[in-house]
C-alpha cells in the first residue's frame, strides 16, 4: 500500500480519521459490496445510487482515497482505490462504474493542475469529478483572462452527486488556426446535469448523465490550453509530483484511466463467478446423470476455465498496477508514451478475459432461468457488453493505441 506522505503535523487539515488504514477501506468496501446486490434493480430505475449508498461511501472515506493528504484527504494511492473499486463491483456494477469514474479523478487533478487550482479544488475533502476525453463545446478567453465556456459533455459517469467536472473543450488558439482541445475543470455550480441516462443495453443506474454548461465562467487556473487528458506527457515531470512529493500524481494518465476500466472488468466478472457458483452448489444437470452441477465434470470443466481467466485478469490488473506505481517511483523521465501505451495493452487484454470468462463460459451455460431479465447474471451480462461499447476499448485501445505503441516502440531504438 502507498504510505501518505502528508501528515497533519506539517500544518495540513487532518481527514476524518485520522488513523484510517488502507487495508481498512478495503474491507469496508468489501462488507459493503453484498449489500449493493438487492439494491440494483432500483439503482438501475432511478439511473445512478441512492442517497443512502452515497452518504455510506462518504462516510467509509471512499470519496477521499486519492485526494491529497493536504488537503484532507488520504492520499492512500491508486492501488488502494483499486481494490475498492473491485470489491464494489463484485456487488453492483453499476454503482462502482458510477463511483469509480467519479471519485477516481482526483488523480488527474492533483497530477495536472497548480496549487492555485487545487486549493480550490479539494477545500471539500470529499472529491467526485466525472471526466470525458471527447472535445466538446467552446471556451473564450476574457479580457481579464478567465474563460466562458458553454457546452453540452455526453458520458459524465459519477455525476448525480459530482462537485466538479473535468472536460474538454475547443479554443481557438488564432483566427487562422483550427480549434485544439483545452482541459478544463469546472466546479458544480457552473454546470448543469441532464436528465438523459437510462434507456442503453447496460450499466443503466452508472450515474452516466450528459453535462451542459452555458455561459459557464472558469479562473485561469482551472484552464490548462493545449493539454489533452489522454494524451498528457509527465516525462517532465508535473505540478503535482512537486507539490504533494508523493510519485503517484505523476503517472501516466492514459494508462491510469484504462487500469481503471480493467479493475472495473474484474470486480464485475467476479461477481458473476459468485452467481455460477451459488447455482453449482444449488441446482442439478438437466441431463441423465442427474447429479448436483458441482459434481457433473462439464460443470466443473466450465467453471474451472472461468476462474482461471478472472483470475488470469485481476493478476494482469495487479502486477500492471505495480508497473505504474513502480515507474512513478522511478521518477518522471521513466513514464515515457511508451510505458503508458504498454501498460494500456496488458489491461486491455485482462479486459478481454473478463469478457470471454463470462460470454463465452459462465452465461451460456447457467441456464435460461437464471439469465432472465432483472437476474444479477442477466445485468452483468448487459453491464459488460455496455463495456465493450465503450469507445476507449472497442476503437481506441485496439487500433490507435496498439499503433502508436509499435511506432514509439521502434522509434526508440
């Protein structure tokens, strides 16, 4: 686990517990999880968490894994964040998509953005900021050199209860010049959420609602021009390795967003294991000899081959999790594109795993009682065929960023 490297005797505000310990975090996720199963139907109606679920992960400190300890938050390091993330999906896919593609940007912002904006940024503690990579919208400078933006962001996953939002935006840097994407993060009281989430094949309660803003007016500092997220470099380092002295908000965060969906995979695939496996110990073969399904050699090949590739994947996520933390630690120059683009390519396969463990092994063979609709298989199945609609998985990762990653590979030499 990552050890804080802020502590309330330099003079920063302390978070509510004090003493709170990584391994304590997992574990209250991981008591939480089972709870979220019999709350997904209506997760799923109401398209994003309850009250109650969001009060309770406030109150666990999920909102505060990653902010900076001076700031009061935990800074207990992405590989705590995680685990979390993974416990929360076993339970409910939805609700963990939602709270970690909300929660999960304070990475981005305490890496990317100066003090200035930061202090304004994490004041709360409690950090939710749903990000989209897809430029959007305008931004013009002031002559006071703010920046009204306005603009409408599809697949703000986290949203329903976000403080910020982290977007992209065109500006046009002259007027014989084409528009170039600018980062941004606007606080909540500069945008609206849209109700328009709900209706896709899947992750129907992930809080993934469209944000608008009109005439939405940002500091200076909550503007970075030129930068996009995906494609930030950190080989020169970045403000937030300077400020915090900790090396994690100095990754890279092309690789960091794709660990993210991969934990993600995981956690979801686990959950449907569980399923198979409550329907093992609980049902028979439908054919001659009628004997428990544990104890039929069909049954066990299928559910031993499954295991094995979600096992296979949550390994992959793990070991490139210590890859990213490992070239942090390093130092900026080792996080070159390359190391991003690789790492990107070891989580895109354990995704891929995921995928075939429960496509092609756990649904078909369950049985169509248990895949009917409303059944907790039935929804994993649509939550991870959701996924691989993702644009990032099924476009990007395969094509793009497996070309880029052969191009500076070779370039190197």
């Amino acid at each position: 686990m990552t050890a804080v490297t802020n502590v309330p005797g330099q003079g920063f505000p302390a978070p509510p517990e004090p003493a709170l310990t990584p391994l304590e975090v997992i574990a209250r996720a991981e008591a939480i999880a089972p709870t979220l199963v019999g709350r997904q139907s209506e997760t799923e109606h109401r398209t994003y968490y309850s009250q109650e679920t969001h009060r309770e992960f406030a109150a666990a400190g999920f909102y505060r894994i990653l902010v900076p300890r001076r700031y009061g938050g935990y800074e207990f390091g992405i590989d705590t964040f995680m685990r979390v993330t993974m416990a929360l999906a076993r339970g409910c896919p939805s609700t963990a998509w939602m709270y970690c593609l909300g929660a999960t940007h304070a990475i981005a912002a305490a890496t990317l953005f100066g003090e200035e904006a930061q202090a304004e940024i994490f004041r709360d503690g409690d950090f939710i900021c749903p990000a989209t990579i897809v430029p959007s919208g305008s931004a013009v400078r002031t002559a006071e050199g703010d920046w009204v933006l306005n603009g409408t962001w599809n697949y703000c996953s986290g949203a329903p209860y976000a403080t910020h939002f982290i977007g992209h935006a065109l500006v046009r840097p002259a007027e014989d010049q084409p528009p170039a994407p600018m980062l941004f993060i606007a606080p909540r009281s500069q945008w609206r959420r849209l109700d328009d989430w709900g209706r896709q094949l899947g992750l129907k309660g992930s809080g993934s609602h469209s944000i608008t803003v009109e005439d939405g007016r940002l500091p200076a500092a909550f503007a970075l021009p030129g930068v996009h997220l995906s494609e930030a470099t950190v080989t020169g380092g970045t403000p937030g390795r300077d400020l915090h002295g900790n090396p994690e908000y100095g990754g890279g965060p092309l690789s960091y967003m794709v660990l993210e969906i991969a934990s993600l995979a995981v956690g979801i695939a686990r959950g449907a294991l569980d399923v198979y496996g409550d329907l093992m110990r609980s049902r028979n073969t439908l054919l001659p000899p009628i004997v428990g399904r544990a104890e039929d050699p069909d049954y066990q090949f299928w559910y031993a081959e499954a295991s094995g590739m979600i096992a296979a994947a949550e390994a992959g996520v793990f070991g490139a999790i210590q890859q990213w933390r490992d070239l942090c630690a390093q130092g900026p120059a080792a996080f070159t594109r390359e190391q991003d683009l690789r790492i990107t390519t070891i989580c895109r396969h354990t995704i891929r795993l995921c995928w075939t463990a429960v496509e092609s092994y756990l649904f078909p063979t369950a049985g169509s009682s248990s895949v009917r609709q409303g059944e907790r298989l039935e929804r994993v199945w649509r939550d991870m065929s959701m996924l691989h609609s993702h644009s990032g998985f099924a476009v990007f990762l395969p094509t793009v960023a497996n070309r880029e990653f052969t191009r500076v590979h070779f370039a190197a030499r």
